[in-house]
C-alpha cells in the first residue's frame, strides 16, 4: 500500500513517504501506574496494539511524523530528516527541525539505530507502509523504546493520519487548533470560488512522470497535487484505469502521446511546480510539448500553477490553500 508516485523513486522515499501513527481509540485503555512508572494506554498501530506512555516526554518521530509533530509542539528528541518538506515549515519550526538529532535519513537504509538508542525515547513514532515494515529492524526499536508504526493508503489520507500521529505523542491540543484554522481557511476560499470553480471539469500534470520512459503523471481526486485544491471547491474528473495500491490507486502514467486524449475533455488543467515557482523538469516536458500547446484548456488559458503540492500537515497545506487562491484567482476576472 506504498503511496511512492513513481517506481524510480520507491528505494529513495520508503521512510519520507511514510506517516507514523496511532489510534486514539486505544485511549481507554490507560492503566494505571506503579509508582514511580508512567501512566500507559493501549494503541493501535500496523504493528499491533502497543502499550505506551500517556503522556510522552521523549518522543523520537520518523516520516511524515517529523513535521506533524513538529508543529503540534510534540516533545521531540530526534527525528529523520525531511528534506522536501523544508520550504512548508515555518521559521519556528525550521529552527527546531534544525537544532533536532537527526536520527535517521530519507530512506528505511538510512535509520541510525544507535543514534535512536542514544537519544533515550520513551515512544519511536516510525511511518512505513506495511509491505515494507520488514525493511525496519521493529524488534531492535522496540527494545529502546515501544515503536507505534502505521503507514498511508492515499496521499490525502495526511488529514487522519497526522493527527493520530499528534495523538500518539500526547500533542494533540495544538494539532487541533491549527486543524480548526485550516478549515476555516479551506471554506472561505471555497466559498470565494463557489460560482466558478465547481462548474470545471479539472485535470492535474503532477511532478513525478518521468522523461527518460516518456510518460507523465496524471493526478486525480485525492493525489498530492489535487487534494487541497479540492477542499477549496476543485473536482478532477476521471480516475485510473487500473489501480495499482496505495497512490497509483489516484495517479497514472501515461504515455506523453496519450496526452491529447487523457486531458481533452479537461476545461482547466494545474500542474505541480516547484516551492519558488519555477517548473520542475518533468512537468516542463509536458509544457514544452505541441500536443500541451494544442489542449483545449490550454489554448483557452486555463491552466494553475501549485506551489506547496507536498503538503502533509494542516499549517502546510494553508501555504498550498494560499498558492490554489493565487493559481485560481483568474478565475473571478473572466
């Protein structure tokens, strides 16, 4: 149930595609405490129901945990690094991402299982999808500290799964705030785009086809650069013809030549670009093609550059509500 975008790039991104979790339902479940000894709960998790702290003090966060918790205020000791997520976060939080000891890389191969013991956790908070949990030595973590493991089915499942992350650290009283925000963000623009933007049949070129095979990536409902847009009102037609788990279940590959006909019924077409704005090359080989310079949505400038389309956390994806406002704000001129 790997969400990885493109084969290529499943080695690379085990761990920073992964989110780690658990389940507030196990919160019932509190035992009460020796004396001397923390309170503990049952949670639930890919790796089973685990027993941990109620309260953590020393939490050491892998994955899309990393900046979940980071900005629920969670009380961090280590973490992996999270390097694509650098241009979501904010100074506050960047600071503290920096200060952290970085426990381990972009990639399952990269845990530094030393350094995690060194860093004296009482909860391992570690995202990977299930299929590749045999790639992490759990029973050598679990030895340092309980490890709550849950991975991603879809790329919008960030909402659920990140708050079960704040949820495992005992942070979820900043997480929920920001929540509210982000909602109350989503619906204004919403609302500013209602008489315009439900009425598209959409499309979305993401950033991870790749050239070399010449094909690109066609995002859907639910995919990375789709899902906050549609939130905001947005609704992308179609879906894959042959769902393959995990993202490729809202995301596709064809062929550059099937461009015409993926996109041709598209009345506005966004595509992923780069957190500064400019395009990344997997996405320029589309636009620089005459089969993109003929679409129909194309010729009739209807086409949205997202910024931001990473987001995996609520104060991440206000900086992308914001990028969909300015991408779509054309729309209430014409």
């Amino acid at each position: 149930m790997s969400i990885v975008r493109s084969p290529r790039l499943a080695g690379a991104l085990v761990l920073a595609l992964a989110v780690a979790t658990g389940c507030g339902s196990g919160s019932g479940d509190t035992g009460a405490a020796p004396e001397g000894k923390a309170e503990t709960r049952v949670f639930k998790a890919d790796n089973g129901d685990i027993t941990i702290p109620v309260s953590p003090k020393r939490v050491v966060a892998t994955g899309y945990a990393v900046p979940a918790l980071l900005e629920a205020d969670a009380p961090l000791v280590g973490i992996s690094t999270w390097k694509r997520g650098l241009p979501l976060m904010t100074a506050e939080d960047l600071a503290t991402y920096e200060k952290l000891a970085k426990v381990a890389g972009e990639s399952a191969a990269e845990t530094n299982y030393e350094a995690i013991a060194e860093a004296q956790p009482d909860l391992i908070v570690i995202g990977v999808p299930k299929p590749v949990l045999a790639d992490i030595d759990l029973a050598r973590l679990e030895k340092v500290a309980p490890v709550v493991a849950i991975g991603p089915n879809v790329p919008s499942a960030w909402r659920d799964l990140s708050r079960k992350q704040a949820d495992a650290a005992g942070a979820l009283s900043k997480f929920d705030a920001t929540r509210g925000e982000y909602q109350t963000k989503a619906e204004s623009i919403k609302k500013k785009y209602a008489d315009v933007l439900p009425k598209l049949k959409l499309a979305h070129v993401g950033a991870y086809g790749e050239v070399a095979k010449g094909n690109f990536q066609r995002e859907f409902n639910g995919s990375w650069g789709t899902n906050v847009a549609q939130d905001a009102g947005a609704n992308y037609y179609g879906q894959v013809k042959v769902k393959g788990g995990g993202g490729r279940d809202v995301s596709e590959y064809p062929s550059i030549e099937e461009l015409p006909t993926a996109l041709a019924e598209a009345d506005g077409i966004s595509y992923s670009v780069n957190a500064d704005g400019s395009v990344p090359p997997n996405v320029k080989y589309v636009l620089d093609s005459e089969l993109w310079k003929n679409l129909p949505a194309v010729k009739a400038g209807k086409t949205y550059p997202f910024r931001y389309t990473e987001a995996a956390t609520y104060q991440a994806a206000m900086k992308t509500l914001d990028a969909v406002d300015q991408a779509f704000a054309p729309l209430l001129t014409k």
